[in-house]
C-alpha cells in the first residue's frame, strides 16, 4: 500500500476511523498526504443501501466532503 500511495500526487485520503487507520493514517501522511479519519457514527448516516465496501467507500467520500 505504501508504493501505491508514493506514485499518486498529494491529495486528502479520507478514512472511516479504526485501529488500523491510525497506523496506516500516520504513514500515508509521512508521505505529504492530507489524511482525515471519519468517525463511524459520521459515516453511518451516508450508507444509503446494504453494508459492502463500494458503499462504505462512497459514504466516506460523503461524509468527508
């Protein structure tokens, strides 16, 4: 994942906050990223159908925005 993020140009990475996102947050940043952790109670509103990742990761970009 680290190689895929060092190829893109600087953006904000938007992520639904978990254990996991705080590590992967704090390296994706090291890179010059822009990292935003959402919380999941901020996210949950946005899931407009059933749970997949496809609609997690269009709620994340809602919720972010």
């Amino acid at each position: 994942m680290p190689a895929f993020f060092e190829e893109l140009l600087l953006c904000v990475v938007a992520m639904e906050a978990c254990g996991g996102t705080h590590y992967w947050g704090r390296e994706i940043g090291k890179l010059g990223h822009e990292v935003r952790l959402i919380p999941p109670a901020y996210v949950k509103p946005f899931v407009k159908r059933q749970k997949n990742d496809m609609a997690d990761a269009e709620a994340i970009c809602e919720a972010a925005a």
